[in-house]
C-alpha cells in the first residue's frame, strides 16, 4: 500500500471544546484508504526515514473545519443562482468542511433514489461533506408527516426540518416530525418563520419599517415558532433545535428555557450580530434579509448569548439571489443573503477583535458545537482523519464580486473590510483550498 507522511510542525491548535490553543507538532499518515492522525505533540521525532514531508506552519492558527447547520444550495431548480458546484467551492473557501443544506431544491430530493443522486453529484464535486434536511410534509403535498425514515443517514440525510414548506406545519406534522427524527437519529430542525406574519412587509416591523413606509415583518412571526418548539420539547424531552434566533426576546426565552433543563438548541448568523436595521438604508436591497435584521437591543443582546452559551451556534444562513433579483423597489426584492465565505471574517471582526468572545469560542460556535449537534467529532484527535483548517487573524480583506466564490455575491459584507481569513483547508489529508 502506497503511504506518505505529513508533519506539520508548530502548529497553535485551537481546541473549540477545552478552549485551549496550543503550540504543537502534527504527525499524519496519508494512504489509498484515507488519513489519519498518529500523533499530536511537542518536538515530535517522527522515526520516519521515507515518505516524509516536514511543512512548518511558523505558528499559525489551525482547527477543526467548520460545520454549517443551514446553507441553501438551490440546484437544481434555480443553479442560476448558486450552483452545486459553485456553492461547494464557496464553503471550501470559508474553511467548511461540512454543509447541512436545507430542502431549496426543485424539484426536491424526497425519494431515496434522488437523495443517492444528489449526494454523488456531491461527492464527485467536492471532498467536504455534504449532508441533507428533509421537509417534514415532504414538500408540503397534502402536510403528511415524513415516513420511511429507514436508511436515510446512509444517503446523507442528517436533520428533519420544518423550514422552507410550501405551507405552515401542523402541529400534528411538528409532533410526527418531532418523534421521527428522534427514532431515526436525526436533528430536528424547529420552523423560524410564521410565513402567514410577515409575507406583506421587508423589513423589521417598528420605527424603521414606519420610517419606509413599509408593512414590516412583526416579530411574533419568530417568537410564536419558538414557543412552539420549547412547548413541543419541554413536554416531550425530545431536543429540539431552533435555527436562527434574532430577537432579544427570543435569546431570553431560550435562556430561561435552558435552566428549566429543556434540551433546546439555536444559532444565529453573522449578520445578525453584525449589524441593526438600519443597515437597510446604507446597504439597501443587499441587507433584506429573512427574517429582517432587527434593532440594536436585539443585536447585542444575541452577542451576550453568544458568549454566555446561549445561543450555542453560528450559522451562515447562505441564501443566493442573482443581481436582478435583488433589484428594484425593497418590497420586491428577494430576501437573502450569501454568507460561506464570510462568516469567519465577521465573527472574527465583530465578536472577537472588540472583546466579546474568545477566538476559541468563535471556533466552537462555528465548529465544534454544530458538529456534535449532528453527531460529528468536536476536536481533534490521534487516530482520526486528517481535517483542518488554517487561519489568519491578521489580514484584512475587502470582500468583492472578483474575491467571491459563489455564483451570486449578495450580501451586505460586500465592500467591507474585515480581518480575519481561511488560508488553507485539508479534509482527509488532502488539501483542498
């Protein structure tokens, strides 16, 4: 069998569980059959006469890559937007090295035979791991609860969810949903949005939407799904994720619901703690966004549950609009935002560089914690395959049309400076960006 050595010496691993970042040497053995680390240590003397290659990474950062609990790869239906591959490349770009794509899709994967389809496609595209959300109505049809789950985990399902449905779940769907991805092993995804509450207005409902005379989207639209999910979890001991809190209120239930010992869940996503509202009226179409950016309370108080343990992960909420579909009037733009390749560099210039969180919490929320949510390691061990990702936390890049990997560039980071950056990404001893 044909083997060779890696061994990269001074390393600073960042451990997103024990929060530790250490200076280390890394010694890995790259094989027909895959990687695996041999060992972890200081001034390692590896004995290795042949096949071996010493990289000094001359101290820089490094961790495990990170997992992304909700990115929104439409094709097919709407590749136009964001193909496969193009989506792929754009998370391999952000230090990604596991996607949870939500059912976007059309039309839809829902038969096992098209699941098998996709996750080839996938895998002849890219290395990194590419995992699936099924609707719970399996795409909405008459709001059936999802069946046959027998055998999903092998085509790469890994979560139930009841976002993006044609109509609003039942409770009936959310509790049959709810007990199925539990006797399958699954995440269960909560809905975010009451679609029936905010299909009128763009923006946050409140001074701002009064100021654009616009219907604006309340917040009871997010706070009402969110009761539903801890009701729903508390009474049944069944855990429950909630995919993207952006109010204040909604960061002081979960809280609360959390002491009560209700095995709850959330995240949110960069541009939430990144920016207020008023973003909209420098970025315009750019920052419409759903749900909508909210008020500056609502921001830091979704940064103090970022830190406290709150909130346990940041998502990228990727969500491609080509050019014209993001132009026009406000109301009749598409809401959404491209976040893959960004998410590092705004976690790292809005949470750590002002103090609010430690880089090893950054690396955790984006990592570690969203990783064991779907059953993944959460650090680096001896013995384990050879995933890493490089970062640096000096450089400062000016995010563009040309920079972007994605086939839309849609976001309000767009002409921002931002520090903090993915230099390289090995999955499975292989180095992929």
């Amino acid at each position: 069998m044909n083997e060779n050595y890696k061994l990269f010496r001074n390393i600073r691993l960042i451990d997103g569980v024990s929060g530790k970042t250490d200076a280390c040497d890394l010694l890995f053995r790259r094989s027909g059959t895959g990687s695996e680390i041999l060992k972890i240590g200081k001034g390692l003397r590896p004995g290795i006469s042949e096949g071996l290659t010493v990289l000094n990474a001359h101290g820089r950062l490094a961790c495990l890559p990170f997992t992304d609990l909700r990115c929104s790869l439409p094709d097919p239906g709407f590749a136009y937007r964001e193909s496969l591959q193009s989506g792929l490349s754009a998370a391999l770009a952000g230090g990604y090295g596991r996607v949870l794509l939500q059912p976007v899709q059309r039309p839809l994967p829902e038969g096992k035979s098209a699941l098998s389809v996709l996750k080839k496609n996938a895998e002849a595209l890219s290395a990194l791991e590419t995992l699936m959300a099924l609707p719970l109505s399996r795409g909405g049809k008459g709001g059936n609860p999802l069946t046959d789950p027998e055998g999903l985990k092998t085509l790469g399902v890994a979560a139930v969810t009841g976002d993006f449905e044609e109509r609003e779940p039942s409770a009936y769907v959310l509790l049959e949903g709810l007990r199925t991805a539990q006797r399958a092993g699954l995440l269960f995804v909560a809905p975010s949005q009451k679609g029936s509450l905010q299909r009128r207005g763009s923006v946050n409902k409140g001074r701002l939407s009064g100021f654009l005379n616009d219907e604006g989207i309340d917040p009871l639209s997010e706070l009402l799904c969110l009761e539903e999910a801890l009701f729903l979890s508390r009474e049944t001991g069944i855990p429950v994720h909630f995919p993207l809190v952006t109010l204040k209120k909604s960061v002081e239930k979960v809280r609360l619901a959390k002491k009560e010992g209700v095995p709850v869940t959330c995240a949110t996503a960069p541009p939430y703690f990144f920016f207020a509202e008023e973003e909209l009226l420098y970025s315009g179409n750019a920052a419409k966004l759903t749900p909508p950016l909210r008020r500056e309370e609502d921001r830091m108080a979704l940064i103090e549950g970022l830190a406290d343990g709150t909130v346990d992960c940041i998502c990228t909420d990727h969500t491609p609009c080509a050019d014209r579909e993001k132009s026009g009037p406000i109301k009749e733009a598409l809401p959404g935002a491209v976040g893959l390749e960004t998410a590092f560099a705004a976690g790292y210039t809005g949470l750590v560089l002002p103090g609010y969180l430690s880089l090893s919490r950054l690396v955790q929320l984006m990592g570690s914690a969203p990783a064991e949510l779907l059953g993944r390691s959460s650090q680096l061990k001896e013995g384990q395959p050879l995933d890493l990702v490089f970062l640096d936390t000096d450089e400062e890049l000016v995010y563009s049309k040309s920079t972007l990997r994605s086939r839309s560039s849609n976001t309000p980071f767009l002409g921002r400076a931002l520090r903090g950056r993915v230099t390289s990404l090995y999955l499975d001893g292989v180095k992929q960006f």
